[in-house]
C-alpha cells in the first residue's frame, strides 16, 4: 500500500510533450509572483534585481525524482514548496531577508501539464510568505523530473551570520522544529500516512522559520544555519567551523515538544521519536548560538551551550546530555 497524494487530478489533461517549451511556460508564469526587489523578471534574458545593501547572498539546491521526493507520494505544488523553502532557509540561516529564486527543471515528455503547475503554484506560494520572486531559470526534457533552485537575499545593512563564530560559553539555541520531516518519510514509506497526518505534511510541506533568520542577526547571534541534514550532523558542521563543541542537553528535556510531537507515529511505524529528532533532516529550522545572557529572539529556545574542544571532545564534536551520542547523525548525500 502506498499513500497516494491529495491532489493527483494533477495527472489529468495534456502532458508536457503535447505542449512547446513557450506553451509550458505560458502555463507556469501566471502562478510565479514578481517580488517586490524585481526590477525585470522574467522574459528576457536575465532579470535584474534592486540590490540597495550593495551585496547579496546566493544558494542553491535541488531536488532530484526518485533521490528526494517521489510522485505518487506528493503533489507538484508539494514539491515546488519544498525546491523553494529549502532555498529560502538557506538565506534566513544567514540572516537575511531572501528576494528572489531562479529555477532550472527537467521534466519527462509525459509529465502532466497539470502537475508542472501544481509546481510552479508550490513555488510562488511559497516565495509569497516571504516576498519574494521567481525571477526566471531554464526549462529541458529529461527522464525524470529535477528542480534545481537558486536563492537571492538581502543582508539589510548587517553582517551574515557564520557557521565559525560560536564561542565557549555561548547558547545553543534552536528555531523550528526538528524530526517531523523524517518520521513522515518513515510513514510514507510504510504505508501509514494516516496514522498521523500533521507529520507528514512537515515533511510535504516543511515550514522553516525564516523570519526568525534576520531576527537572530538583530539579536546577535554568533553562528548560525539551517538544520537540513539533522540537529547532530549539522551541529557538527557549525562545531566544525566554529573549532568548538556543542554540547545539547538532554532531549527529553530540551526537545520536549518535538518528542511529544512525533509520539504518534513513532507507536504507528515502531520509529524512535529520539532518533528522528536529532538525526532527522528537511524541517529546515534554525541552528544558532548566541552570546551568554542575551536575550533569545521569539520563535528560539535554549537547547545547549557552547564548550572549548579538549581531550574528551575535539573541535567539531556535538554531545548529548554530556556523552557522545549513539543515534545516527543524520542524513549523507552519498552514503550507504
């Protein structure tokens, strides 16, 4: 059994082969918002944007059929949600405010029209939240459908936030949830997606937090950047840049309500809800440390502290409650 997607009417109508590549895209701009830093989106060659900070951040990520989503699992307006938010957190891990996405897509002959735009409304609704446009990209034929996004953003005046400025004695501090998205995967994959819908549609449909991005910068924040790849495997990498070590504590503590959270279908799949939470990735919140004694910004809480590396633990280490963890660490692109 599998959990077929809400929407698929998305496979109604004409394929993407009945149409010219101009007739696709007649299709899909109407659904595309502009942006409000867009001077020239798209239609000519390049778009052009306001850039008044005189710098810009970029990103860029994909998603590939098969390796990060599958069809008969989630609609098109799910999968162009997730192409662009996992951009966008991308930029509000920096601390900045993101403007505007390009989109490259690959897409079989006998894809339904009707899903490529189900995509481009996934898309536009998600850069909506925010403000921001799709500004352009480059469409092809291929065997299987690939979305390839790339984020523009504005630092505002401020500096970005690093991965290498946690300092010992910091606070670690988290915004967004985090397992959600993994332990949806997990009921998808078994067949249970009923067990509890909320979930899944964490994982369909993530929710960064990407206001909380500039916020952390306004409020000081040390390091910083988006939890894609889990809590533990991205902590390593801020620790890792940092040449400190993070020290979380205990999660039945520290990440209560995600637990809580993540109980029902952890009873549905025979998951561990502990495991989801510090090893699993795509909820996209918010890693960051902040200068003892400074006052968090709304949407973050305390999950640790910030220690020198020493014998025990070297630089780039992230323990649990004190002790190195045993759980996996999260997701890798190309293990086995």
């Amino acid at each position: 059994m599998t959990d077929r997607a809400p929407d698929l009417p998305d496979a109604a109508g004409p394929v993407v082969a009945d149409l010219t590549e101009d007739g696709l895209l007649a299709r899909i701009f109407p659904h595309l918002p502009a942006g409000d830093r867009t001077l020239l989106g798209p239609g000519d060659d390049a778009a052009v944007l306001a850039a008044p900070d005189g710098r810009y951040v970029v990103s860029t990520d994909v998603l590939v059929e098969g390796r990060h989503f599958r069809r008969d699992w989630s609609t098109g307006e799910d999968v162009g949600w997730r192409a662009a938010m996992q951009n966008l957190a991308d930029v509000a891990a920096m601390g900045a405010r993101p403007t505007a996405i390009v989109v490259s897509l690959v897409v079989p002959g006998d894809l339904p029209v009707a899903w490529v735009e189900g995509l481009a409304r996934g898309l536009g609704g998600a850069c909506r939240t925010v403000g921001a446009g799709v500004v352009g990209g480059d469409l092809s034929g291929g065997d299987a459908v690939v979305v390839a996004v790339t984020v523009h953003g504005d630092l505002g005046g401020v500096d970005p936030v690093l991965r290498s400025g946690a300092r010992p004695g910091d606070v670690v501090a988290l915004a967004g949830t985090v397992g959600r998205s993994a332990a949806g995967l997990a009921m998808l994959d078994a067949g249970r997606a009923d067990a509890d819908p909320a979930v899944v549609a964490v994982h369909r449909r993530p929710q960064p937090p990407l206001a909380s991005g500039p916020a952390a910068a306004a409020a000081g924040a040390t390091a910083m950047m988006d939890v894609s790849d889990g809590l533990l495997r991205d902590g390593e990498r801020l620790a890792t840049a940092s040449g400190v070590v993070l020290d979380l504590g205990a999660p039945a503590q520290v990440l209560a309500d995600d637990l809580a959270a993540l109980a029902a279908a952890a009873d549905a799949v025979g998951g561990d809800g502990v495991a989801w939470a510090l090893g699993g990735g795509e909820d996209h919140g918010l890693l960051a440390t902040f200068p003892a004694g400074a006052a968090l910004p709304a949407g973050f809480r305390r999950i640790g502290a910030v220690r020198e590396a020493d014998a025990g633990a070297g630089a780039g280490s992230v323990l649990v409650d004190g002790a190195r963890p045993t759980t996996t660490t999260g997701w890798e692109h190309f293990g086995r």
